[in-house]
C-alpha cells in the first residue's frame, strides 16, 4: 500500500454519454446525504465527508473519481459511498467501476461488526437490556453518532452478513437470505472490554427487534453496522423528549451533559415499572408522563409545546418519539417557535401500525 502526505488515494474512471449531467446528479444527491459538495466548475466537484474527500471530473464521455482518506477503513467507506452513488445514477452504461491505488487488500466491510449476546437482563416489564461483545468497538464509542443498525436473521435461516463486491459496493445475498436491518441506540459502550448494551422495547405483536429480544440466548449472533444518526450539540439550556424507543438514547445525551447542565426532559412510558434511573447533573428536571394515566393520545406533544424556552443563553431541543408526534413536535419548534435548523434535531424512531422494532 503506498502513502502519499499521510493520505491513502484511489482513482477510478467510468465511462457513459454524458458525464457532465452524471456527475450533476451525483453531486446533488450526495448533498441531499449530508455531504459537502463544491462545484468548481460546470464539470469539476469536489466532495468532503466524515470519511474523506474526492474530487469528480467530467471528461467528455467518462467520469473521472480520485478519492482520498487517512486511513484504509476510511478510503474504503468513500470508495463505496462514491461507487453506490455511481451506479444508482449511471443506467445507461451501467457501473463498470474499477479502482485502482491504495484499500484493495481490505475484503471486509470496515463499519461491520459481529455482535454475541452475553447477558440479558429485564429493566423493566417492556425494556430489555441486552448485553453484546464484540471488537474493535472504538469506532462506535462517540458521542456525535449514538446509534447503530442492527441486522437481525431472516425467520429459520442463519444470520447472513454482507460482503465487499470488487468494486466497493456491498453484496447483501438474496431476498431470501439478507438481513433484516433495524436502527438502535447504544445504551453502553466500553471498547476496552469488548462490550456495549442495547435496550429493546418489548411488545405482543414486535418487529424483527422485539422478536430477537424477547427469544434471545447467551451465544446468539447479530451484526451491527455504524455508526449512525444525530446527536445533540452543547447548549446553555437542554430540552429532550421522547418515548420507550428514545429513551437509551434521551439517558445517554443527559449523561454526557457537563456537571452545569441545565434543561428539562419529557419521557413518556407505560406507567411507573418502565421509569428507569438516569444519572444527571440537578440542573436537568425529568417529567414522566404514563400513558396508563394520560387524558390525552397527545400528551406528549402538548407537554413539550407548553415548555417555555429560556430567553437568554443558547438552547437545544431533541426528539425522538412516534412519527405523528414527532410531526406535531416539529412544526411547534420549526413554525410556532421558530428554532434555527441547527438549534434542534426531532425525528421519528417508530410508526403506529408499522413493525419497526
């Protein structure tokens, strides 16, 4: 493998009719996925991510790609994030995408881990924590990305894991065989030991989630990619909210706060057995709300419409919670209160009628 400045670099070069409107449409998704692009002329962009940066050429009747990273797991995630955005788009001629340089003695997938269960224990009647091991966890140990996707075995056949194609996009196996993936929150992480904790919230009629967890045993597999999702920034003033599903991810973000934290956390459970203790700073009021109890099906969203923002100091909302509340709460903080994009974060982890977990 040969290293240039501290980079590891690839190139490849595709050929199809017009490259020039190829890469305009590449470009413009890959924005729409969180990544900066920079057009520097109408057949030159440049790409920056987490992983790290290319540079996309229109010449005549090919697209030429030079992508660089600090580190061959890196080069890899770009090589595959560029080669899967190439082929959605490149129909005509298909994706013939050879690479040539640095990352092709890597046949694995570098965000890919096997998980095996260690250890399960009931927090309460509907939240089960299941303890993993697994290695190389350094990667998933990071406070901007909490979650990670899960791929859970097809009902009565083995747990199929994806694998690198030649090209750097991932082969998953056949609709019959390929992993059913659902999003989680790391509760715990301890990459020293090898270990981290996953919350499962149990229900009579679950998803492929519930299901893994309610029939879980010592010595049972899953894979885990990642990791994944957005985070909270600092703020002089907190506000979290959320339900069953949100709540590994509300306790993590509370317990990452400074010791001068301050803020409020709304947290809706079954009754009072699901309330569980998180460690915080006393600048940090938790309300649990029991749907047992709740004179409303919006108690949730009414309750965090009724909070009153500081005025002075900076502040951050968060939201995790079903996805009709998770409408209500964000057109209360986007349309009522006028939040700037960057000073919240609500989505959607489930939807009633539909088996996520």
């Amino acid at each position: 493998m040969t290293e240039v400045s501290g980079l590891l670099s690839a190139t490849t070069k595709v050929i199809c009719p017009d490259a020039v409107r190829l890469g305009r449409i590449m470009t413009e998704h890959l924005v729409e996925h969180g990544n900066e692009i920079v057009p520097v002329s109408e057949t030159v962009w440049t790409l920056s991510s987490s992983s790290g940066d290319a540079r996309i050429i229109a010449d005549g009747g090919s697209l030429r790609i030079e992508t660089s990273a600090p580190d061959a797991e890196m080069l890899l995630e770009m090589k595959y994030l560029l080669a899967s955005h190439l082929g959605e788009f490149n129909h005509e001629s298909g994706a013939d995408i050879l690479w040539q340089g640095d990352g092709e003695e890597i046949a694995s997938l570098p965000n890919l881990r096997s998980l095996k269960v260690l250890g399960i224990r009931d927090l309460s009647p509907h939240i089960r924590r299941i303890t993993f091991g697994s290695s190389k966890l350094k990667r998933f140990n990071t406070p901007l990305a909490l979650h990670a996707k899960l791929l859970f075995p097809r009902d009565h056949a083995p747990l199929c894991l994806p694998s690198l194609t030649p090209i750097g996009t991932i082969d998953w196996g056949s609709d019959e065989e390929r992993a059913i993936i659902r999003k989680y929150t790391i509760r715990r992480i301890d990459p020293q030991s090898g270990t981290l904790d996953i919350d499962f919230v149990l229900h009579d009629h679950g998803g492929p989630g519930s299901r893994f967890a309610a029939n879980a045993k010592v010595g049972d597999v899953l894979g885990m990619i990642g990791p994944g999702g957005g985070s909270a920034r600092p703020a002089d003033w907190n506000l979290f909210a959320g339900d069953e599903t949100a709540l590994p991810a509300i306790a993590r973000l509370i317990e990452a706060l400074p010791a001068d934290a301050r803020g409020k956390a709304i947290i809706e459970v079954a009754d009072e057995r699901d309330e569980q203790p998180i460690c915080c700073s006393t600048g940090i009021d938790i309300a649990w709300l029991h749907r047992s109890r709740s004179a409303s099906p919006n108690e949730l969203a009414e309750r965090v419409s009724s909070v009153r923002l500081p005025s002075n100091g900076s502040v951050f909302a968060w939201a995790g919670t079903e996805f009709s509340t998770f409408r209500k709460i964000r057109s209360d903080w986007r349309s009522f209160r006028r939040l700037p994009k960057e000073d919240h974060l609500a989505v959607s982890y489930w939807r009633d009628g539909h088996a996520q977990t």
